[in-house]
C-alpha cells in the first residue's frame, strides 16, 4: 500500500513513509492535548506535572457535571421515580469514573506505553508488535478509531461552552431574558477561540493548570456545600443502588445508561496525554484532585435535588450561590474554552500523524511556535471543526440536545482500546489466558453496553457522529487502496535500480556536477524523476542519493537511529529517514546528521528531483470510477512535498509523467 501526493517522493511502498494496510494508525487523541505543554514538563517536578496535567488532560470530563447529571436524571424520573432515582443515577455515575476511569485506564491501560506514550495510535503501535506480524483487523480498528475521534472533536466544543453559556438562563434578575442570546454567544466565543489558534496557544498553556485547578477545586466545594441537604444520598458510594435502579427500570435502566456515560467523557485523555506528563503525575492528578472533586460535586447535586426536586432540570445552575453565580459562570466558560482547547489541538495532532501514516494526503501543517516542536496549526482542519461545531449549535440549539449526539465516539474508541489490549497482554506480556480473560471480559462488556446504549439515541442526533466517522473511513480507505494500486502500478512499469546502474556503466552519460537527491518511496526502483532526467536532460550527477523517508512504529526516533546510508557503487548510494509517527520531518536537518557517516551534503550545491505524476481514471481497472475520483481529488490538493519535507523551494526539481488508476 502506498501513498501520498501525485510525487514518486511520496508514492511509498509497504515499507516506505507510508504504511501498509497493518501499520498502526493515528488514534484518537495520541499527541495534541499535552501539546501546549510537549514534553517540555518532563523536566518539571511532579507537582508542576501534575498541576500541567489537571489544565490539559481533565478538561473533558472535568466539564461533565454541567450536564451529565441532568440528562441522566431526567430519564430516571421517567421509571421507577422517587429518591433511587436519584441516588441510583449518581451512584452509577460514581462507579462509572471507578471503572472505566479508574481501574481501566489509571491502574490497567497505562501500564501499556509504547516509549512511554499512551493512547490508541500507540496501543495499535504496541499490539502490532506483540502479534509479530501486520495485522488487518488492527488496520481497521485504527482507521475506525482515528475516524470516530473526528466525530467526538467536532461535538466536544459545541456542547462544553453551550452547556456553560446555558448558566445565563438562571441569572440572578435575567431568568429567560437572555434565552435568545445564547447561542450567539456561545458561537461568538467558539468562533474566537478557533481564529485564535494560528497564532498558537504557547503563551496561554501555562495557564491551563491553574484555571483547571481553580475550576475542579470549585466543583468539589459546590458539592460539598450541598451534601449536607441530605446526607442520605453518601447511600450512592455503594453499587447497590445503581444496580438496583438498572434492575427496577428495566430497559429504560439501559437507556439511562447512555446520559450515565456522559460522566466520562474525556477518559480517553488519561492514556492518551501519559507522554506529555508521565504516568505519575496523571495518576496523581486523578486520584488525589479530579476525583475526590469531582465525586463530592456529583454527591453534592444528588443531595441537593433530593432537598429540591423541581432542581432537576439544571441540577448544577440551581445549587449555585446567588453571590458566586457570575463568578462561576465565567469560570466555567474559561473553563470550557480549556477543554475545547485541548480537544482542537488533539485533532491537529491525531491529522499529522495520520498523514504521517499514509492514512491521509499531505495537509499544510504549520507550526505555531519556535521552541515547542507539538505547537502546529492545520487550517483545513480548523475550519472543519469550526464549520462543523457552529452546524450543530444552529442545529441542536442546546446542550440537552446535543446530549443526544455525544457518546457514540468515545464509547466506540474505548472499545477499540480494549481489542487491541488483547494482542498486547497475551503475546505482549504473556499472560496466561485465564487473567486476559478475567481482565478484558468484564471491560469489554462494560464498554459494550455502554456503546449499545449509546447507540439507541442515534434517532435523537446520535446518527452524526457515526455519519462523519464513515465519510473519513471512506477517505482514508480510499486514499490508503489508491495508493497501494499506485504504487503497484509504478513498481510494474519501473526499471531495478541495479540495473538501471549496470546500463549507466555500459554506456555513461554526461555528468553534472554537484549532488542530486531522488527522493521516492520504493529504493529498489529507479525513481521516475531520476528516468525523466536521463531521458530528456540526458545528464547524471556526480553524487546521486537515493532517498527514502520512512515512518517508524515507535513515536520517536533518536538522531542516532535516524539516518541510515548505503553506498551502492561510486555514484549512488541509497538514504534513508527514519521519523516516529508524531514527529514531523525534515529532511535537510536530517541530512546534517550524515556527516558523521562521511557523507558532507552543502544545500546550496545539492538539487532535489520529485516525481509528479498526473493522474486519470480508468473503469476498467482498479477501484471504482466514483473512488478514482475521489483518490485524484485528494491527489491534487494535498500539500507539496517540497514544504512538507521542508527543502528549499528554490533547490526543487519536479519531473512528472501521467499514470492511469
């Protein structure tokens, strides 16, 4: 499989920059979040790690009290009623942060590091390995993953600063006076914070810790202000309750689950942001500060509807002081402001590393900051999100029922996370089937229900999330099988580079002086470009490189490892760039590193050659005539290898010649 842009540099082979069918695919969440901050903390003490962890990694979930309270009530009054209503909904929610938060992510999944990063893409990375082999089934499950993280980041925003802006309904002397307001502005405070991100959020990072910190320590002391109303609802702490309410509701107790889930939204991050902050410090965070915070205001809410029943209807709003009102909604809106920050810059992440994959065409990718390698910007991916979150707040036009669509994403990806855990804990650590078992059963049953549940509110808006996961699945298998009959295809018409050499030493052309690189994705072959130069320039260089940019299965590649050089005869020598699937190439700082191999490249003396190839359907061969469409369409607007790869435009050669798929 093969891939990128109509440029032989970046028509791989399975072995090149991009992967085959079985690479690990970028999942969601795998780098971004933790960008503001990179692994610039990992020099940081473990309370400054700790404190960067609550502003970047707890944003999602530490904004669900807002709502989730709310919706899973309002279905639980619908069945059985009365105080297990109550007490039953937040004894689910509890348990719920234990289970999966806790003991599935905290004290299980975060063991499972690829070079000490978490997430999905290095699950994929690690499970990839313990298998031994390239795996479809692993393909799919990442491509699925990447895919429903796009509908989670479209829905995240919308639904986090809406639900905050929501507050104004019960302004002290402005209740439902400012009702009309409140999608403007919450689309005014979105549109600002996605026109804000070319300029990157470097100088506001360091702000994240301390805003999270003054939000979640606001949680905790709402609630515990409240728990005294009726004390009876610390009842919640013990199962019982949430079992029972399930058991007496019935199917309207599997529903209820669905709004229950919305409690843990954000779990994902955990795993995801371990490389930026270590598993410590995330562990901490969550333990001794999220946690205890956000179990008292949840505690705290119950406690305060059973007092008050008609609360129920904004269970979060209605148990804020009149004199702290404004202060906290303000702090809340910043706060959701956080949280959608991080989930942007998570899908700016989760796209380079696609890309980086083969799962996607190259994009423009800019970064933001000149110290912070993960600070990028991606404008089309900015304006996808922004065009898609200001869609469903004109659409849904509140957080209740946007509630609706929220879920499907997250539970699917959390599934995902569990298959792939198989691979890594039986052949990976070798553990004896009954513990696998014993471990992923339960977990996988968990995650199961919970995404069935989900799945019931496709009728109400769920259906989005799962309609914009198709589409990309559609782009990146396109963009993956196009590729890979492309790179079939240029392989079959092309000559062996040895014995293009064995004829260049028969019968030697005109030699040019200076360096020319070829770059190409298959170094067994004679590069298009370097054909197209013989052939119509009738010259060879004295120095030629063939150059091949790989994409590695670990994150990051050390310097050490980065180069590889082989000399083939006096003329040719074969290059390869090895880069982790979260780092961003560059090959002329690569090309620095060949010193120490006796290989001195001077840039300004040294011409690139790039094949670009002009593509045109064909029904009779290949995908279908709608999919050759498409795959040209991604051909033609992906981004030039020239900037991708940062060489000097000006030392840029493109030879080009016209293939049909």
């Amino acid at each position: 499989m093969a891939g990128d842009t109509p440029h032989d540099a970046s028509a791989p082979s399975p072995a090149s920059h991009t992967p085959d069918a079985s690479t690990p695919v970028a999942g969601p969440r795998s780098h971004a979040p933790g960008d503001p901050h990179a692994h610039g903390h990992k020099g940081h003490g473990l309370w400054a790690l700790t404190l960067g962890a609550i502003g970047v990694v707890f944003g999602d979930i530490g904004t669900s009290p807002l709502y989730a309270l709310r919706e899973a009530i309002g279905h639980a009054q619908r069945g059985v009623g009365g105080d297990l209503a109550v007490v039953g909904v937040v004894s689910l929610a509890f348990w719920a942060l234990m289970v999966v938060v806790t003991f599935k992510y905290v004290f299980f999944l975060m063991r499972a590091d690829n070079k000490g990063e978490g997430g999905t893409l290095s699950l994929m990375a690690l499970a990839q390995f313990a298998v031994g082999r390239r795996s479809a089934w692993i393909f799919i499950l990442g491509v699925c993953g990447a895919a429903l993280f796009y509908g989670d980041g479209v829905i995240t925003p919308a639904i986090s600063v809406l639900s905050a802006v929501e507050g104004l309904q019960d302004a002290p002397g402005l209740s439902g006076k400012l009702d009309p307001f409140i999608v403007p502005i919450a689309a005014g405070v979105l549109v600002a914070l996605f026109m804000a991100q070319s300029r990157g959020t470097a100088s506001l990072a360091k702000y994240f810790g301390p805003i999270m910190a003054i939000w979640f320590l606001s949680l905790g002391a709402l609630g515990l202000l409240h728990i005294g109303d009726d004390p009876s609802i610390l009842r919640a702490l013990s199962p019982w309750y949430g079992v029972s309410l399930l058991l007496h509701d019935g199917f309207l107790g599997f529903v209820i689950l669905g709004s229950v889930f919305l409690a843990v939204t954000g779990a994902e991050a955990l795993y995801a942001d371990m490389g930026h902050f270590g598993k410590a410090p995330i562990r901490a965070g969550w333990l001794y500060f999220a946690l205890p915070c956000l179990t008292l205001n949840y505690l705290g809410q119950g406690a305060f509807i059973l007092e008050n029943p008609t609360a129920a209807s904004n269970p979060f709003w209605n148990m804020v002081p009149g004199f702290a009102y404004w202060p906290m909604l303000i702090l809340a809106t910043v706060a959701t402001v956080v949280a959608s920050q991080a989930v942007i810059t998570g899908a700016f992440s989760v796209t380079q590393q696609a890309v980086q994959l083969g799962l996607l065409p190259r994009i423009d990718i800019r970064n933001t900051s000149e110290t912070q390698a993960g600070q990028i910007y991606v404008p089309a991916v900015n304006s996808f999100l922004m065009i898609g979150v200001l869609t469903l707040l004109v659409v849904f036009r509140s957080s209740h029922n946007l509630t609706a669509a929220y879920g499907v994403a997250v539970t699917g990806t959390m599934l995902v996370n569990t298959l792939m855990a198989y691979s890594v804990i039986r052949k990976g650590w070798k553990w004896p089937m009954w513990a696998v078992a014993g471990t992923l059963i339960p977990f996988a049953f968990i995650d199961s229900v919970f995404l069935t549940s989900n799945l019931l509110k496709i009728p109400d808006g769920a259906w989005m999330p799962l309609v914009l996961g198709a589409i990309l699945v559609v782009i990146m298998w396109t963009w993956v099988r196009g590729t890979q009959i492309l790179t079939s295809k240029t392989r079959k018409d092309s000559l062996p580079l040895n014995d293009l050499i064995e004829m260049l030493h028969a019968r030697p052309p005109h030699r040019a002086p200076g360096t020319a690189i070829f770059l190409t994705s298959d170094p067994d072959v004679a590069p298009v470009a370097l054909m197209h130069n013989l052939k119509h320039n009738k010259v060879l260089h004295e120095k030629n490189v063939i150059l091949t940019v790989r994409t590695s299965e670990r994150p990051r590649v050390k310097d050490a490892d980065r180069v590889k050089m082989e000399p083939i005869n006096d003329d040719f020598k074969r290059l390869t760039v090895t880069y982790g699937f979260m780092e961003t190439p560059n090959v002329p700082r690569a090309l620095g590193l060949c010193r120490k191999q006796g290989l001195k490249f001077d840039i300004m003396s040294t011409s690139f050659f790039l094949g670009r190839r002009s593509l045109i359907p064909s029904a009779r061969q290949g995908m279908p005539l709608w999919q050759d469409k498409l795959f040209i369409f991604l051909m033609r607007n992906a981004a030039n290898p020239t900037d991708f790869f940062h060489i000097p435009p000006g030392r840029v050669v493109e030879l080009g010649a016209q293939v049909a798929v």
